[in-house]
C-alpha cells in the first residue's frame, strides 16, 4: 500500500560534480519537493522528499584532510522522507 499523497512545495537548488582536484566540472539545478511540520512554540521542520537511489560518500583513506572514521563507500537509499533544518 503507498502512502496518502502530500501537498508538497518546491524549491530549487544546484549540483556540483568536482573531480580529483576539487575543481567543479559541471553544475546542474534540480527541483526538490517538501513540506513544513509545525511543532509550535515558533519551530518548524521542513520535511523533504528523497528518493530512492545510490550515492558514493566519503573520502579515500589516508587522503590529506579527511578522517579514517568516514572511508568513501557507495550507499543505497530506499525512497523516504527525510527531516532537514533550514535556518531562517
């Protein structure tokens, strides 16, 4: 059974793919969708949309600047909802 449809907004924010040297290669923009539960007291958490997908996270071990604690690795997401914190 899926879950009832939301009412979800939109908002926009861009990509970047770098290679090796850090250097960016290509920019993209892409549309996420979301929306704001309220807590009260004046909080609010915006709720976005993540779709199901891989993505490669992390840093080489032993490459300057990066901790051993978070080796680069390929992730699987199943889609979800993910809770982000936006300051105003």
């Amino acid at each position: 059974m899926s879950p009832t449809p939301l009412n979800l907004d939109a908002f926009e924010f861009e990509t970047v793919t770098v290679n090796r040297r850090g250097e960016i290669i290509k920019r993209q923009t892409q549309t996420a969708r979301y929306f704001r539960e309220d807590l009260g007291n004046g909080v609010s958490l915006d709720m976005v949309y993540v779709p199901g997908g891989s993505f490669i996270m992390g840093a080489p071990v032993g490459e300057r600047g990066s901790s051993d604690n978070a080796p680069d690795g390929t992730y699987n997401l199943f889609g979800f909802r993910a809770v982000c914190v936006f300051g105003e």
